[in-house]
C-alpha cells in the first residue's frame, strides 16, 4: 500500500517516520496532478503547498487547532489528508468533493471561503473565541502573498497586532494571485529585512524567510510558531505548479486552473477549445472603444486572465489598470478616473463585485459619474459552486438610482451595450455569462446603437402568453414559443434598468407572462415586472423563474439550468401550467 493510502487523517500524518514525509509529499503531487487531469481544478497553487501542508499536519493538531485556509486553491493536499482521497476523482462535479474549503464537507475544514482575503479576520475572530471562552488549541491563518495587496488582509493584520493573541499567520509567498502579483507588497515581501521590518512594526514576530518544499526547515520554524503566545508571521517561499513541467513554465499563471488533460510520452496534452466566449467579445469590443477613444480605460481586481484582458494589457499599456485582488479599491479608483475626465469601464466577476457594493453606490452611483460595470460570470459558473455563483446582481443593481442595466442575448448585442453605457452621461452596468457565445438564430434582430428599451422577439398577432427575458435565457425562451402549440410572444427586456415600462405593459396585457432571468428571483426582472403590472392595474397569471431561494452549489452549469427548469422545456411547461393546459 502506498503511504497515501495509509494517510486517513492528519493523526496519520503525525504518526509516520519523519524519513517518509518526502515520499508522502512526492505520492501526494502525483495524485493532484492525476486528480486534475481526469476532472480539472485549481492545480497550480495546490502544487505549490504540498510540503507547506504536510508540515501545518504534522505540527498542529486539526481540528483542535483551527487551519484556516485563504480561499482553498492551495488546499488539495489538506483534502488528501483529511479522508476525502477516494471521493476526489468527484471534485467540482454535481454531489461531490467541493471546490474550496467547506465545514459541512469535513469538521476539518475550520471555515468555508472561496473569496480571497477573509482567512486572516476569521482566524483572529477564532483566536479571541478561544481566548474568551477558555479553549484549547491554535489559530491559524494560511493566506497567500496574493491576498496581501486585499485591504481585508491590512484590515486585520492592523487589529492583531494589537491583540496580542496567539495568531498563527502563513504567507504563502509564491509572487502569484492568479496571473503575477501586482503593486508594492512584492517587492516587500522580496527583502527580508523590509517584510521583517513590516511585520514587526504592525506587532508581530516574524519568522522566515523559510523555504516552503523543504520539511527539515518548516517543520522546526512551524514549531517555533505554535509555541509563541503572541502574534506570529511565518513567511514561506514556494513555487506555484512545482512538479508540473507544463505549469511551472506557464509564466502567466503557472497552471492555476487547468481543465482536463492527460499526461502522453511524459508530456502534458490538453484538449483547447477555440470558440469565443463573451468575456472574449467584451474585450474585443473594449479594444475598438479605446482606439476610438483615448479616454477609455480598463480596471480590474486581479482578473486579466479570467477577463480575457491579457492581450488589451499588452497592447494598451497604462490603460489597462490590474489593481489587484482589491474589489473596494478598484471601484473607487474608477470613480477617481471618472470624476477627471476619464471613462473607466471595470471588469469584475459578478461575485466578486458584491464586495464593493458601498463603493459603487457612494463614490460612482451617487455623485453620477460615468463608470461602467462589465460583469463577468452573472448567473451560474458550474464548477466553482455557491461562493461564485452570480446570482444577486440584478437584485442589488437594479434599485440604484441613475445606473441603467443591461444584458447581452448575444455576442452581436456586446459592442452597441458597451457604446451605450460610454456615451451616457452616468453610471453603467451590463452583465454576461460565462461561456461561449450562442448560435445566432435566424431573423435575430440585431442591436443598435443607442440600446434603449426592450425589443420583440417573436411577436404573434394572436398571442395569448409571454415570456419576458433578459440575457442569453432569451434564445431559450424564443426556442420554447416557437415549440408551443399556443402562441407566445417573447420580448427581450435588454434593459432593466429603466425598464421599458410600455413594452412590459403590453406584455401584461396579455393572459398569462412568464419571466425569466438567470438571478435570484428576488429583486430582479420578475419584481420589476410584477411592480409594473401592480401599478397599471394588470393582473395577468405571472411567474418570475430564474436562480431559488437557496445557494446553488458546485456542479455542471448546463445540467443545472435544466433540473432549475431554466431551459426551453422548462420555461413551455411553466407557460402551459399558467394557461391552463
């Protein structure tokens, strides 16, 4: 038996012969590397801490003491370790091992994230719970150089260091988030004697530099930590994608997310993919808005790669701003962008912007500067689960005063989306899938621009039922009227914010509507329209489909949309139940 497989929990982990620890570590890089080959995940920086694990598993007792993981990228081999190695071939999949850290998972997972930045507040949340209710055992944080350019990260280094608890914090220094760090701290952390002066003055003991692939040097500076009754930095170099040929020499993120491959002679072979997604269209459109347009400028929290913005850094350099993984920050850089004559467009996860939700309404939606949200990954993303889902946008958008909101159904509706919120005078926002474009279907009509208001996709004289759209869950809606034996109209709302209140009104008029969106139920289209109906008098026989009541977990996104009922046969069903069939 190998010894991974003796390895059922972190108790096995201290019980073996310090001698073994390098095999352990070396069967435990092969089993991530096959792992991901067969169903993909976050390789690279789980590469990276194989050894900086084993050591935390050896040295601290989980779940006594509390690991706290930044995010779970580089949490792979803490999942190996803690009783999931047989259910990995699971991981992402609909029902299995989730994709971050998660405590319904395993009690030694000490705290669910799969934002960046949190692990430091939460273990000093933890050490002031021990501290207040007498408990055993250590907390400790295990946080990234990435997380370190997050406000979050200062928020609470600045509050440790005046408690003078004992707080265990593990920068895992690799110079990566995803793509290359960015900003001051990698050149602090790059001189020891400026990140010990750092770390000291915000009243921590700083331990390290320490080679983070070598145990002998871990294991005794690990030890050294958990005896400290004070607060505590332990500072680990390691190499992102470290026994992947194919990642370690992938300068841009070092395998950070890598789909399925397989591994032929030796040598990595992955399947690519060559269709456009909408992130892809998105940059192509901001492309031609900045050789237009000198004023237009790029901003995004630490997202080139997963924005497709990599090829606009290059070409339009000091125009495209990586700020870091710094949501608040990169919001109200914008709004200093704008309010000097500026036309800033940010590129942000829908997800990831709930993170600034006070920085868009107080520095850009209130003083009504002319920033503009292009927001990737709205709706579900299948494998990244609950913590990514871009469910509650439209919701928390739709209510700003003066923000106008919008969605493509198509690639060809991206461009004239993004001219409009340029030319406007104030805020902006439209929102995009993740995915590859949709086939365009014949007798689509095209947008134009100014985008203003809804437009008809299929409207029959005699139309007894709508569905009222917005985004890409459009050409489903359309492909359902067009199988209904009752004919059904579809209109496109394009905008919800300002709604076409004509348009929806003539859809109300009719004797049965459905709406239909890909975002929580509450607060989104379907609100909308039922306040409209509400205010014209209206009472047709509605239901608003779109994202539950409930977080949506890890899984195939296209399989979710059907068992959600948000495809074609879902949406015909729910018009037929309405009419009465």
């Amino acid at each position: 038996m190998s010894l991974l497989g003796r390895v059922q929990s972190p108790r096995d982990v201290r019980s073996l012969p310090e001698e073994l620890l390098p095999e352990l570590c070396a069967e435990l890089r092969a089993e991530i590397i096959s792992i991901c080959g067969r169903v993909g995940g976050h390789l690279g920086a789980s590469l990276g801490a194989v050894e900086l694990i084993v050591a935390l598993h050896r040295t601290f007792h989980a779940p006594e003491d509390d690991l706290v993981f930044d995010v779970g990228h580089q949490a792979y081999a803490h999942k190996l370790l803690t009783g999931r190695r047989e259910q990995m071939h699971t991981l992402r999949q609909e029902g299995g091992v989730a994709p971050f850290l998660d405590p319904r998972e395993s009690p030694l997972d000490a705290f669910g994230a799969g934002h960046a930045c949190t692990a430091l507040s939460v273990a000093l949340g933890m050490a002031e719970a021990r501290s207040a209710t007498g408990a055993p055992g250590r907390a400790v944080a295990i946080t990234g150089d990435g997380a370190l350019t997050g406000g979050l990260s200062f928020e609470a280094l600045n509050h440790a260091g005046d408690q003078s608890l004992p707080l265990v914090v593990v920068v895992n220094d690799n110079g990566m988030s995803i793509s290359a760090n960015v900003g001051a701290v990698p050149r602090l952390l790059a001189a020891p004697v400026r990140a010990r002066a750092f770390f000291e003055s915000m009243g921590f003991t700083y331990l390290g530099p320490v080679d983070g692939h070598s145990l002998p040097a871990l294991l005794p500076v690990l030890a050294e930590a958990r005896r400290s009754r004070r607060p505590v930095v332990v500072h680990v170099r390691t190499e992102k994608g470290r026994g992947l040929a194919e990642a370690e020499t992938d300068t841009r993120t070092r395998g950070h997310a890598m789909g399925p491959f397989e591994l032929r002679d030796g040598k990595l072979v992955r399947s690519r993919g060559g269709q456009k997604t909408f992130s892809d269209a998105v940059a192509e459109a901001l492309g031609q808005a900045m050789e237009r347009d000198g004023r237009v400028v790029v901003v995004t929290p630490a997202m080139l790669e997963g924005s497709a913005l990599t090829g606009l850094h290059a070409r339009f350099r000091g125009r495209v701003h990586d700020v870091g993984i710094a949501e608040q920050h990169a919001l109200s850089y914008a709004a200093g962008l704008a309010a000097r004559g500026l036309r800033p467009v940010v590129c942000i996860y829908s997800t990831f912007l709930q993170r600034a939700v006070d920085q868009l309404i107080h520095d850009v939606v209130l003083p009504g500067l002319p920033v503009t949200l292009a927001i990737d990954r709205a709706g579900l993303v299948g494998a990244d689960g609950a913590t990514h889902q871009g469910a509650y946008d439209l919701a928390f958008l739709r209510p700003l005063p003066g923000l106008r909101l919008l969605a493509p159904v198509v690639g060809g509706d991206v461009q004239p989306m993004l001219d409009t919120a340029l030319a406007g005078p104030g805020p902006a926002a439209f929102r995009f899938p993740r995915g590859t474009l949709p086939a365009v279907p014949e007798g689509f009509p095209a947008s134009t621009v100014p985008v203003e208001g809804a437009r008809w996709l299929h409207r029959p004289a005699d139309a007894r039922g709508c569905f009222i759209t917005l985004g890409p869950l459009g050409l489903e809606a359309l492909a359902a009227a067009r199988q209904l034996s009752v004919p059904t109209a579809v209109l496109d709302a394009r905008v919800l914010a300002p709604l076409d209140v004509a348009a929806v009104t003539d859809a109300c008029r009719l004797k049965a509507v459905v709406t239909v969106e890909e975002g929580t139920v509450h607060g989104g289209l379907g609100s909308a329209v039922l306040e409209v109906a509400a205010s014209a008098g209206l009472s047709p026989r509605l239901r608003a489909l779109g994202l539950p009541d409930a977080f949506v977990r890890h899984g195939d996104a296209r399989a979710q949309r059907v068992s959600l009922g948000l495809d074609a046969a879902g949406f015909g069903r729910a018009m037929l139940q309405l009419l009465g069939r």
